[in-house]
C-alpha cells in the first residue's frame, strides 16, 4: 500500500467503491462549507496517509478507529459556539459523510 490509497477494503459499514461513488456524487463545485467538508472526509477515508479532514489524526492502527475518531471529532466542532458558521458546517460535512461510512446514518450527505 505505497500510495497510501484504500485498497478495495471496508472502512466502517462501506466498500472503497461506495465511498468513491459517494465522492463522485459530490464532485460538482460548489462552495456550501458542508460539501466541502463531507468531500474532504471521502477522500481522507479513501486516502487515510493524507490529512485528515479536522484536527490532528490520533493514529490508531486500525482504520475504522481513525474515522470514528475524525467523527467525533467533527462533531464536537460542529457544535463549537466558538466557531464561526463556516466553519461549524464543514466540520458538520465531515461528521455527516463519517458517520454515514461508519454506519450511524443510512443517509449520504
């Protein structure tokens, strides 16, 4: 895995390939703060060597623990009074498109 890149594996409840269609339904520009939250968190969970979507990675070894953490996370911030609203609705994307791969939702955002 030297490109850092999901194989065709499962990260939560979804295949690589549901999270690739679920990015490429999200492909058209827009600049809404949760779109690009939620495409941020796809292609992170596509790509766990890259940045993650919010805050620092904690690093656990397994990849369904990274996205639980980046979700709660994401949610946390999503909720931050101290945050302005932009900012507030990309983490609100990344915690939707999260949580959607870890199975809490049935909706994809």
């Amino acid at each position: 895995m030297s490109t850092g890149t999901l194989p065709d594996q499962s990260v939560g409840i979804r295949s690589a390939d549901d999270i690739r269609d679920a990015l490429r339904l999200l492909s058209c520009p827009s600049g809404k703060p949760r779109r690009k939250g939620a495409q941020a968190a796809y292609r992170w969970a596509l790509k766990p060597s890259a940045t993650p979507p919010v805050g620092m990675d904690p690093a656990p070894a397994d990849p369904t623990l990274r996205v639980m953490a980046q979700e709660r996370l994401a949610l946390a911030l999503a909720r931050d009074p101290g945050l302005d609203r932009q900012h507030r609705r990309y983490a609100r994307g990344v915690a939707q498109a999260l949580g959607w791969v870890l199975g809490y939702s049935p909706d994809r955002p």
